[in-house]
C-alpha cells in the first residue's frame, strides 16, 4: 500500500521529518518542455519491478540480518563483509579497507556516463525500542572503555540493501545499459567523517576508482511509504563537529580558592556560545550551536583538570560557518582569560567532522524527476519537487568535493508504514517517529520500494538512449 496525502498541507508537514518547523513543498511535476524526459522503455521498467518483486524475500531477509547486527562508524567489519562478498559474486571488481571500512564495487560496460551510488553503513549509539522480533540487542564497548547501545535508527540498514538490490539488477540488465557503474559502501557518515575518510585514503588515486560524473544517493524518512522527495537546489545544511577543552588547576573541591574550575569555564560557555546566533550572525542566516555532550572529572568532591564540550554546527553558507567558529573561538578564549589561564593553558579547540552543504543539481533533478513519474514508481502527487532545505545534514557529496562538474541527485524516500502514519495523526502527531528515536523503524514494504527507485533512477543515467 502507498501512502496519498489528501492535502497539499499534508505534504507540506512531511518536512518534519527532518527536524524543520517551517513550511515544507508542494508536490509539483518538474516542466517536461525544460528538461530531459526518461529515457526508459515502459517494457524495462516493468521488468525491473518485477525483478525486484521476486527478489524481495531475499533482500528483506538481508534487510533484518543487517539490522539485527549493527555497527558504529569506521567499525563496519561485517556489514562491509557482506556487501564486498555480494559484489564480488556478482563479477564487480571490489575494494575493500578503503578508509578501514569502506567498501566500493566497479563495473564496467563499455563506453558512457560514470555513475557512482552511495549507501551509508553505519548505526546510531541508540538503543531500539520497536520490539521488532529483529530489533537490535547490540552493546559494544568504546575505546574509553564505556558501553554503549547500537542500533539502525537511521535507515543505513535500508540504504545498504538497496545498494545491494542495485548491484543485482544492473547486472543483469547489462545489455540495457552502458558506461561505468560505481556503487560505494561508505562508513561513518553519522561522524560526518566517512566520504572524506575514503577520498583521503586514496579513493580516486591509491585504489584506482573512475571519478564520477553523477553521484546519487537515497535516505530513508519516517514520511509515510510511497513519498519520495526529489528537491533541486540546496537540500541539507553543512555541519562541523568540534570538541572544546578547557584547561584548569585541579585541586579539593572544598577549597575552590586554590583551584581553576575548568567546569565552570565550560558551563558559562554553553550559554554565551548562543550569544553568537541572536546576536553575531545576521537574523535571515540560518546557524546552529549545539553542546551534545560535556564531559569533566569523576568525583564528587575533586575539581578536575580539565573539562570538554563536544559541539556542532549547522550552517547554510560557509561565511556563516566561519562566523561560528570565531565566535566559539574568541569566547572560549574570553573566558579563559577572565579566570586566569596564561595563554599555554587556553583552550584547545579539536576540528572533527565536516560536511558542507548538500546541493542537488538542477537539470539532473528535474530529469531524475521526470524519469521517476514517467515510469510509474510514484505518482505526481506523492513526488515532493520543492522542499524547503532541512537543517539535517549529510556526507555523500564530500565524496566529490574536490572534483569538478560532478553532478549530484539526493533523494529522501518515505519509509514509514502508512499504518503507524494514521495512528500518529490519530494522537495529534504529524509522523510517528524521528530519525535517530528509539521507535525508528523502516517498514519491510519500502524495501522493495526503495530498491526500484535506485535501479530506476541509475537505469535511466546509464541507459543506452539516454546519452
């Protein structure tokens, strides 16, 4: 069953998946006089559903077992395991280990576009609490030795499975298509650290993968089954991870006199930082600081050496960005100084994570858009083509970066049962759950759904008239 929202306001609300509080799209058929139509034969893409309608045991059962099995970013080792032993028997010519987890299959067929797919692999440090009979129980331990739950409440799961669908049907569709396919098994896009982890490790140059002249990717959403939103433009915001630490003089905590309290430094911080939003970046630049996590001593009655703040920011132009960090800069500094700390003793500011922002090319949009209508896998009304850009953000296109002329389709395809939709709207609520909730989960029907719309989209990049 797929999902038809019965109003245009409905369709605007989906937008909160993603955390945004404004008003959302409208679902509108890109202008067919503008852009390229599809390319694909009524009679190919009939048989692409039904080549991924007979395969769906098979991938729904790859679905649970991946998500029964999660794993933390750059800690992939079986999930990578699969898809490199997947696409070696299917004839891809496979790298494994790129960026310690990374996994990419090639193959190649003839001359034509370069194509490459991305899924994510990585899990959340969330415990699930669906009471799926395949939820995860994963707990591992971190390198400061702390535990921690895992679990799929993004829909890397999902994601990867696809990739995998993809990889099977274009191989044996080879005779419909031409060119270079490029399907990337990425870690760590949770860290905002995988895409950049693979380039650096030589994606393009130690391990010999053709650079890419279109990049596509799919993420779940918990919008009901059937939505997918294809939205030119800017889509996601950038975002940067960072930890602050703050250096004191330790001491008893019942003579404080002889100390310098570096949690006290951390704390005024966490309010001033916000300063930095209502008062440094202009009103109609939209700018996030978040404080996730603090992190200082382990008694009650010792004032510790030190104490770190783990940020993030959220940003839609990267002079916004640079405003953040030297607003974060001058007042961690600030602070310091008030109580004292000489200039070796200042705070230490670690730059981690970063992504810019996700921008999807126009033309290519509109033409994936198009295609996607014209081939019967969503209908007009539930394709979402104007949606306002989520302040959620994402990694896929630092796989392209530093390249030049790359183009870059990103889809959000609708995951959530229909069932669990209505009951939600039943209490009130828009969507029955967020991602990264314990209650996220991706309904078994948007597998298959989701697995049509990769080989559908990359079919018609590939096809033998489409170039």
């Amino acid at each position: 069953m797929t999902y038809k929202p019965r109003t245009i306001h409905q369709l605007m609300l989906t937008a909160l998946f993603v955390g945004i509080s404004s008003t959302a799209g409208i679902a509108q058929q890109p202008d067919a006089k503008q852009v390229k139509q599809s390319s694909l034969s009524p009679e190919l893409v009939k048989q692409i559903v039904t080549t991924v309608d007979s395969d769906t045991p098979r991938l729904e059962k790859i679905f649970k077992d991946i998500h029964q099995h999660p794993e933390l970013g750059f800690m992939e080792t079986r999930t990578s395991g699969i898809v490199a032993k997947e696409l070696k028997a299917l004839g891809y010519e496979v790298k494994t280990e790129v960026a310690k987890t990374g996994v990419v299959g090639i193959l190649k067929n003839g001359k034509g576009p370069i194509v490459m797919y991305r899924a994510d692999m990585d899990a959340n440090a969330v415990e699930e609490a669906t009471g799926l009979p395949y939820a995860s129980k994963v707990r591992v331990k971190l390198s400061d030795g702390s535990e921690s739950p895992v679990g799929h409440m993004c829909g890397h799961d999902a994601h990867t499975t696809w990739l995998l669908s993809l990889a099977k049907t274009m191989v044996k569709f080879k005779d419909q298509w031409h060119g270079t396919l490029i399907l990337v098994g990425q870690p760590a896009e949770e860290l905002i650290e995988g895409a950049t982890a693979m380039v650096d490790d030589g994606l393009f140059t130690k391990h010999g993968v053709p650079k890419p002249e279109y990049l596509l990717g799919l993420h779940t959403a918990p919008a009901p089954t059937g939505i997918i939103v294809g939205s030119k433009g800017l889509l996601e915001a950038g975002t940067e991870q960072l930890d602050v630490t703050f250096h004191g003089i330790g001491g008893h905590g019942s003579s404080p006199q002889y100390t310098k309290d570096p949690i006290l430094m951390a704390t005024y911080a966490v309010t001033e930082y916000q300063a930095i939003v209502s008062r440094v970046l202009d009103p109609r630049d939209m700018g996030v600081i978040t404080v996730g996590a603090i992190q200082a001593g382990v008694s009650n009655n010792v004032i510790p050496e030190d104490a770190t703040l783990k940020l993030n920011f959220r940003f839609f132009s990267e002079k916004t960005h640079e405003q953040l960090y030297k607003g974060v800069e001058t007042i961690s500094n600030g602070i310091a100084r008030t109580y004292g700390m000489p200039k070796k003793k200042l705070p230490t500011i670690v730059r981690k994570g970063y992504s810019s922002t996700l921008v999807n090319d126009e033309s290519l949009m509109d033409e994936l858009d198009n295609t996607l209508i014209d081939s019967g896998i969503v209908t007009k009304e539930n394709l979402i083509t104007k949606f306002t850009p989520a302040t959620g953000s994402e990694d896929v296109q630092m796989l392209v970066h530093d390249l030049k002329n790359v183009k870059v389709g990103y889809f959000f395809i609708g995951t959530a049962d229909p069932k669990l939709v209505e009951k939600a709207k039943a209490k009130g609520q828009e969507l029955p759950f967020a991602n990264h909730n314990p209650n996220y989960q991706v309904d078994l029907k948007g597998i298959p759904f989701g697995a049509k719309v990769a080989a559908i989209l990359t079919m018609q990049l590939l096809d033998k008239t489409s170039h």
